[in-house]
C-alpha cells in the first residue's frame, strides 16, 4: 500500500519480500552504529499485523521502483508518533531529507498526529542537522540509555508538534 508520493521517492508499507532489504539495512556497517537493529522475526510481525501500532515502511523511487531506504514507525494508535528508524540506503542524493519530509507529510497531513517524536544517537551529527533543519526540537538527553559494545551511549531526542509542522508550511 502506497502511503504517499513526492516527486522522486514515495513511501509504502513494507511487505514480506522486503524484509531482506531491511535486514541488509539495519546491518550494513555505515548503519549499524548510529541504530539498533531488530531481528527479522520482529519485523515479520510488524508487516504481519494490520499496522496500527507498529508500520515499517520502505522508501522507493518512483520512476525504477528501486528501495532507498526504509522507516519503522511506532505507537500509531495514539496522538503521536515515533519514527523509530530512519535509514537511507542510497546517501548522498538528498533522499533523507525527501523522505523525512513526505514522512512528515503523511505524519500531519494524512495521519492527523499531533506530536511525532524521534530519538538519535548523539555523535549523529548529520542526523542531528538534518532533524533539527526539518524543524524538529531538541527536548533532552536520555543519558546513558544504551549499551553498546560495552559503553554506554546517550540519545538526543527530538520532537515536533502539529502547528509547528503546519507553521513551516506557511513560509
């Protein structure tokens, strides 16, 4: 199921034949230390359920058909939203920033959500940008939060309400 179109990607609802791309994803080392994977089971469950609280979502161009990434969403049966990853596989050609805003598009537009929430790992710096250049807000440090490879990382998390999505429409 297609969720929404832009002028090169859109951004559909991930079946059984992607979960391969999203392994893939989720463990390609460029990846890998800035998320933490989930199994392949997990995700089996998530294209299996009727998407109403978890959604992963593959983001493809339109003219080839080609995956580009992939999104999971969380806690879609309530006012607000988690975009829990955000990974783009082909970088370099301004698709994060095009699939961050029609996810944001869907988010407040088509979902009605009134806040979206989303959390990074602070030595991100160009996940951060790109957050914080879309318009989210930095609302705290869960310090020390997860342990990775025996050290404990903080998370910066991010948010953004519905007006302010629909102020940043205005200009």
């Amino acid at each position: 199921m297609i969720l929404i179109e832009g002028k090169r990607l859109r951004l559909r609802q991930a079946n059984v034949t992607d979960l391969g791309y999203i392994m893939a994803l989720q463990h390609a080392p460029e990846n890998l230390k800035f998320i933490v994977p989930f199994s392949e089971e997990y995700h089996r469950e998530i294209i299996g359920s009727d998407g109403s609280e978890k959604l992963d979502v593959i983001v493809e161009e339109i003219d080839t058909g080609q995956a580009v990434g992939y999104f999971m969403l969380r806690k879609m049966d309530s006012p607000f939203i988690e975009f829990t990853h955000v990974i783009i596989g082909r970088k370099g050609l301004g698709y994060g920033r095009e699939a961050l805003n029609l996810l944001l598009d869907w988010t407040f537009k088509v979902g009605k959500y009134h806040r979206v929430w989303i959390d990074c790992k602070e030595y991100n710096p160009i996940a951060l940008h790109l957050y914080e250049s879309l318009g989210f807000v930095r609302e705290g440090v869960l310090r020390e939060i997860i342990l990775t490879d025996g050290v404990y990382e903080n998370l910066i998390v991010l948010g953004m309400l519905d007006r302010e999505y629909f102020s940043r429409q205005g200009k």
